[in-house]
C-alpha cells in the first residue's frame, strides 16, 4: 500500500510536458459553451409556446365546462316546469279518482314521468284523492293509508292558503314516506326523497275548495344529470377519458350539497355526495336527508359559488388549489348555474338551487407533457448534433491522452498492476503508456519479492510459541474466586453476583450455556456463604429420569417398593444445612417440579413411602442452559417454580463473548495437560493461539479445555500448532481477525472485545465509570442524543455483532450501576436516563 502511494503521487510528473499545459481541453470547451447555450434558447422558446397553448386549451376548457353546467341546469328547469304544468292542469279539471288514474297513465307512457304522491286535499267536503306510484304502477290511498303519510299532506295547507289560482308553493328536498299496500305485505311502507309542489284548486264559483299536489323524486332530478354526464347525452360531441373524473351536483341556496351525477345511468341507484366529500370538508347528513353535505365556511370557493347562485348568477371558479380538488393536477373547473322556477305568473322565476359542474381536466397538464415531451427530444437531438460535431474536431488531438487516462486511473482504482492497452493511439499516448508499462512491470517484480518474503515471516512467525503470561488480568485474580479464571465486565458482574448471593438466605438461578462454569459458580456461592461448613450435594437432573430423580431429591423408607429393602436419605437431607445444586433443571418433569415447589415452599419434604413431613433446612442453587420462560409458553415447565427459583440470578457468559479471556484459560488448562500429560514447557504458537481467539467456540470453556488438554497430550513437540487443535474457528469478521493477530503479535496484551471497525473509537469521555465495556459506552452516548434506547437498538449500532442476550445485560448492568432506567414492558421496553424517568 506504502508502495502503491508513492506510484500515484509520481505519476502526475511523468504526464507533465515542457510547455505549459491547457487547463481545459478543446472538447470540453466547445461543450460547455454551445450546450448549455442552445438549451437556454431551446428551454424560452418552449416555455413561450407553452404558456400560450396552455392559456387557449384553459380558456376551451372553461367555455365547455360552462356549457355543460347551463345545459344541465336548463335541462332540470324544463322537468320542474313540465311538472308545474302538469299540476296546474290536474287543478283546473273537476277532481275524481278516475280522472287523476287516467292522467297519471297517460304521462306515464307518454313522458315516462312518474311521481312519488300526486293527489287532491279536499278543505271541507269529500274525500281526498290520493295517488302513490313505484316501478311503474299507480295506487290510490285508503283514508286512514292518507292519514299515514309522512309528512301528512294536511300540513301543506299553511302553504297554499295565501296563494292564488295559478301560483305554486315548491318546498324543499325532504324525506316523504307513504303506505304502498301489496297482498304479499298490506302494511307496506316506501320511503323516498322528494320535493312537493303546491297548488290551490279553485272551484267554479271561485271558492278555494282544496289543494292539489305532487312529489318529484330527487332521483328523478338526480338522473338528469347523469344524463347530461354519459354518451347518452343530448349535447353529447365526443366520447371523455373515463380515467378522469368529472361529475355534477345539485345544491339548495342554503348550501347543502344534496345529491350528485353517477357514473352509470340507473334510475333506482340510491342519492350519493361522495365525490364532493372527497375533496371538501364539512357536516354530512341533515334530517331527513343522511347524504346531504353542507361544506365548512373555509372552503371559500365553494361558497362564493353558492353566493353567486343565489343571486341568479352563472360563473366558473379556476383554477381551484389542489387542496380543495384532491387531485395531483393543477387545472381544474367548477362551472355553476342556477336553477330557477317561475311560482307565481307575471313575476321573476325564483331560485331554488344550483348546478355545479366540476371538470377535473387533465387536457393542460397532458398537453404540457407532451411539449416537454417534444422539446426534450428536440433538445436531445440538437445535444446530440453538437456533441457529434464537437467530437470530430477535438478527435484528433485529445482521444489518445483521455484513453490513456481511462485506463491509469481504472488501474488505480482495482488496484491490479496490469500493463496498460491502448488501441488506435496517438504518437504522445504511445510513449507515455510504453513509460507507465516499464513502471508497471518494475513494480510487480518488487511486489512478488516483497510478498514471497512476507509469506516466509508469516509462516515462520505463525509457529513460533508465544509466550503467555497473565498480563493485566493479573490484577483481576480474586483469592475469593480461585476456581473462576477469567477478567473483564462479564466475568466482573458475575463475581459480585455471586458475592450477593452468599450474603443472603435464598434461592439462586444460575443461567447460561453449556460449559459456561454453572457449577463453579454454584460451588462459589456455597463457599462464600454461612452455609460454607455443611455439605454441598449436586444432581444433575438430566441424567435420571422421573423416578429416580424424585427418589435421588426426596429418598424412601424401607418397604416403599419392590427393591426397596432400606431407607434412602435423598440429597434435601443429605444437603441439610447446606446447599442443595440441581443442574439441567429445565429436564425434571412436571411431576418433579410439583414436589418441589412444594418442598421450597413449606421447607418440608415427605420421602418415597412415607407418611411423616420431614423438615428440611437446604438452600437451593439451579442452573438450566435454557430459556425457562419459552418452557413455560409451551407448558414444559411452571411458571410459579420458575419464579420460586428466581430471586437471584446469575449469568455465566459464553466464551464467544469474553474473548479477551481465552489466552488466560488456555494458559491455565495447558498446564493442567502438562500434569495429566507428565510433560512440561509446553507451549502455543502464535497461529494456534490466534485459532482459539478467532473459534466461536459452541463448547465454551468445556470445549477449550478439551481441545487444550487432548492437544497436550497427543502433541509430539514442544510447541503446539493450529493444525493440532483439530478446530476449524474463523473470525465472525474482519475486525476480529484483525483483533487475533494483533493479540498473537502482542503477547496477549491489551486484548479487548472485538467490535464493529465503526465503533473502534468508542471513549469514555463522558465522565462515566471507568470499568464500563466499550458497548455499555456507545449505549450511553446514544441514550444522551437520542433519549432512550432498546436492546433491538443497541444490536443495530454494533451491526449484529453480539447476541441479543448479551445487548440486554450490557443495558440490565447500567441498570443495576443506576446509570439507566428501565421503563415499559415486553417488547416495548426501554432505557432513560433517571431524570428523564422521572419526568414521565
């Protein structure tokens, strides 16, 4: 790499010429002023034509829309007062049931006009004729079936009494049920939205003798405009992209958006206003009307069109914002119109609503992508023209030396000493390339010794012993753990968790993989506590099965069964006083876990075959290399147990997560080969020990030792090779091979955790304890950025590169130092600064 350096940073002198050298080449001068130029030009002259194609098609655009919402509105006018007509026909004739049934057929086959209620209130004398029409057929109402219209025709009186022959009283969009008797259901009742109109009915003296009446459905009215919206159309001229949409709506004067067109002509199709919900806000459904829609007042246009109508006025609003359209394109039309009704002769028509006509068009947006379509192929070409024409001339002079650019540098960037090729070349590129080739190959004969003589020192440095002494893990040898070899956070919080639990009365978990020293740790906590004098008993739970087990635990009297010829003590009372250790707890069965549940809980057990309570004065150590809580989601093992078992836990770390440790331990089990062995001065070579270190070792300890010792004892000489211990370990990454060697180097000094290379800077600088691990500092400086952290957070800092298991007892043991609190619960848990707690 040294060497590589010193190549680039000669290689710009051998490119330099006597004469002073152009800054900017001919091509690229040509390219940067004609360019960009023509593009400019280019890019004015489209924006022009499109702004004044795009003014044109808008102003089309609103002259169609316009139409069409007058159109609409004049075709709703005309149905209004074909009924006015109708009515006021039906009003000058004498009233009977047979006539009305009569007209009522007539305009129903000629016009196909039907009416919700068409019918003759009488004021003092006779009957009403009352008249209701569904799906085609007409049926006349029973007194008491009158009585039950809602709401009930009588009411209308107050409207008519003040008018005069010819006028008409139109009341608003309501809801009008009516009996509709059948023989499959005489009570029968339709409900239908419908707008009544109202006349006097004059008899021939001139007296006010009644009022006739009828009831529009709004559907009727509803399916004029969608009419007005399919190729059915009167003024329909060319068929409109379906993708797009455009609908009508009808409103009332007080702005109440009622119904609006559909999509596909059907006369029974029920009232809708989904479209305009889409794109405002405001209050849906009003009494008697669930659908109608009434916008909020900040949706200004909207209103400002309601205004207009009212005034009689037609207009259009654009373009509206995208805000109030719902849509990604910026030109949009809402034309509206009034729709008005003559109610009284001789004077103006009145306003009772509007037409709004909302063209969602993409003609502008469409017609300016394709001008940008056609400017940008024109611009390509006219690049492209000038990019031809500027290569011709600047060819000659400039395509050898660029070549010859090319290549260097993409031999620069492989970093692959290949002689460069160059093809069709001028004179000048030839000779400098002949130069670089020279260098080049001067260069690899160099490389190829330096790396053969790098491979020799390698080899020989490999299997060479490395001298192992106990460093700074001297320091860390506890006179009180002299079982335990090992220094570094893991095995520090393990030592004062086996510290506090001597110091207490209760029941201890050991957790942790095979091989780990569970027992070690048990036999710790028994030498370190009161009970140190009495006898320390261990079963291993997974080697007996159910019965033999509860007979090992609990013992039997003589007679208990078969073979049952004496009494059998049982380890809770041979352990009495001292300490009981149960190894592979997660193997005793359900059975077994009941009696001791029971034992633990009254301190009395009751051997096999026996009648007696016999108390017991045991503390219990177990140990499992399992997840008991997964046991217990599966019912393998019971949740009260566990937690009678768990007052203090204690972790034994894997060996792939101490890794600073293995030097020490195998150190320490090679000289035990050397006693079992009857050998002495053995020894590792710097590859074996940089093997170990790199081994993710699924074992643990129990593994190296037997890797250590069976190396010892089948080893020929003096010094041990990576060969000879039979493991086949690589490194998890590059940084911890890195890591291995640098420690094989170093005489096992100064050997950490390896971390992911992004995290190798990681400092305490943040006035925090000096013996956290680098992983415990990257949480803290994150938890002071970020506010809080999870274990799921943590491993994505380190790039996965330690266990889940191991983020959370990094996060746990800044828990238990105060450092962090834990806040939450399951997956949602997190860890906060203590003050930050204190504020939630």
């Amino acid at each position: 790499m040294v060497k590589l350096k010193v190549f680039l940073e000669w290689l710009p002198r051998v490119w330099r010429v006597r004469s002073t050298p152009v800054r900017r080449k001919l091509r690229t001068r040509l390219l940067v002023t004609l360019i960009p130029t023509s593009l400019i030009v280019l890019a004015l002259m489209g924006y022009a034509t499109y702004w004044a194609s795009s003014e044109f098609i808008s102003l089309a655009l609103e002259r169609n829309s316009r139409i069409h919402a007058v159109t609409t509105a004049h075709a709703v006018e005309a149905l209004l007062e074909r009924c006015k007509r109708h009515l006021l026909f039906v009003a000058r004739n004498p009233m009977n049931a047979e006539g009305v049934a009569a007209y009522l057929k007539d305009l129903r086959e000629l016009e196909g006009l039907e009416f919700v209620e068409f019918g003759f209130m009488p004021l003092r004398e006779g009957e009403p004729v009352v008249f209701v029409s569904r799906e085609g057929e007409s049926r006349r109402l029973a007194q008491e079936e009158v009585d039950g219209i809602r709401p009930g025709p009588a009411l209308l009186y107050e409207h008519v009494r003040g008018l005069k022959a010819g006028e008409v009283w139109l009341s608003e969009f309501g809801e009008v049920e009516t009996p509709y008797p059948s023989a499959e259901n005489p009570r029968e009742r339709v409900s239908r939205v419908a707008l009544r109109m109202v006349t006097p009915y004059v008899g021939p003296a001139g007296e006010l003798g009644g009022y006739a009446y009828l009831s529009l459905n709004a559907q009727v009215i509803r399916n004029v405009l969608s009419l007005y919206e399919s190729s059915n159309s009167p003024v329909f001229a060319f068929p409109r992209n379906p993708k797009f949409q455009r609908y009508t709506f009808f409103f009332d004067v007080d702005g109440w958006a009622l119904f609006q067109s559909e999509s596909e002509l059907d006369d029974d199709s029920p009232l809708r206003t989904l479209n305009i919900r889409k794109t405002l806000s405001g209050t849906l459904g009003r009494p008697g009307l669930p659908e109608a829609f009434r916008p909020s007042e900040r949706n200004e246009n909207y209103w400002r069109t309601v205004e207009d109508v009212r005034k009689g006025h037609k207009d259009i609003v654009r373009p509206l914002k995208r805000a109030d359209s719902g849509s990604p394109y910026s030109e949009h039309f809402l034309a509206y119109a009034p729709v008005r009704l003559g109610l009284s002769p001789g004077q103006d028509a009145a306003v009772i609503g509007g037409i709004a006509y909302e063209d969602r068009s993409v003609l502008v947006d469409l017609a300016g992508y394709r001008h940008i379509d056609v400017m940008l192929i024109i611009s390509a070409i006219s690049v492209l023209v000038l990019v031809l024409a500027i290569a011709l001339v600047a060819r000659g002079t400039t395509l050898g030396l660029q070549e010859l650019a090319y290549a260097v540098k993409n031999l620069t960037e492989k970093g692959e000493w290949e002689e460069v090729r160059l093809v069709e070349t001028g004179y000048e590129a030839e000779m400098l390339k002949d130069s670089i080739n020279s260098m080049i190959r001067t260069l690899q004969a160099q490389f190829e010794e330096i790396k053969s003589k790098d491979l020799k020192i390698e080899s020989v440095t490999l299997k060479e012993p490395v001298e192992l002494s106990m460093g700074p893990a001297a320091s860390t040898l506890d006179e009180s753990f002299p079982e335990l070899v090992g220094a570094g956070p893991f095995m520090k919080q393990m030592k004062r968790d086996i510290v506090k639990a001597s110091q207490v009365e209760v029941d201890v978990l050991i957790e942790g993989e095979t091989g780990t020293g569970k027992q070690l740790a048990a036999e710790a906590v028994h030498r370190l506590s009161s009970r140190n004098g009495k006898p320390f008993i261990s079963i291993n739970c997974g080697e007996l099965d159910e019965n033999l087990l509860l007979d090992s635990l609990f013992g039997h009297v003589k007679g208990a069964f078969t073979d049952g010829k004496g009494d059998r003590r049982g380890a809770f009372l041979q352990a009495d006083g001292g300490t009981l250790f149960l190894d592979e707890i997660q193997s005793a069965s359900l059975k077994v876990q009941q009696a001791l549940l029971r034992a633990l809980s009254l301190r009395k057990i009751k051997p096999l075959g026996s009648d007696q309570d016999v108390d017991v004065n045991v503390r219990l150590i177990t140990a499992t290399n399992v997840d008991l809580k997964a046991l217990i989601g599966t019912g393998k093992f019971r949740e009260d147990l566990y937690y009678r078992l768990k007052v203090i836990t204690i972790t034994t770390p894997p060996l792939r997560e101490q890794r600073q440790n293995i030097p020490l331990l195998a150190m320490h089990f090679l000289k035990e080969g050397e006693h079992m062995a009857g050998r002495t001065g053995l020894a590792l070579s710097r590859g074996a020990l940089k093997a170990l270190i790199s081994y993710d070792w699924p074992g643990n300890i129990r593994e190296l030792k037997h890797v250590i010792i069976t190396a010892a004892v089948m080893s020929e000489g003096r010094v041990i090779q990576s060969e000879q211990l039979g493991i086949n370990g690589k490194a998890r990454n590059e940084g911890e091979d890195e890591s291995a060697d640098s420690f094989a180097r170093e005489n096992g000094d100064g050997f950490e955790n390896s971390m992911p290379a992004k995290y190798d800077n990681a400092q305490n600088d943040g006035g925090l304890p000096f013996d956290l691990n680098s992983r415990q500092v990257i949480a803290c400086e994150y938890v002071r950025e970020h506010g809080s952290i999870s274990s799921k957070d943590l491993l994505g800092l380190l790039d996965g590169g330690i266990s889940k298991r191991t983020a959370s007892y990094d996060l746990q043991d800044l828990v238990s130092r105060g450092l962090l609190t834990r806040v939450g619960q399951g997956p949602a848990t997190r860890y906060v600064r203590p003050a930050d707690n204190a504020r939630v």
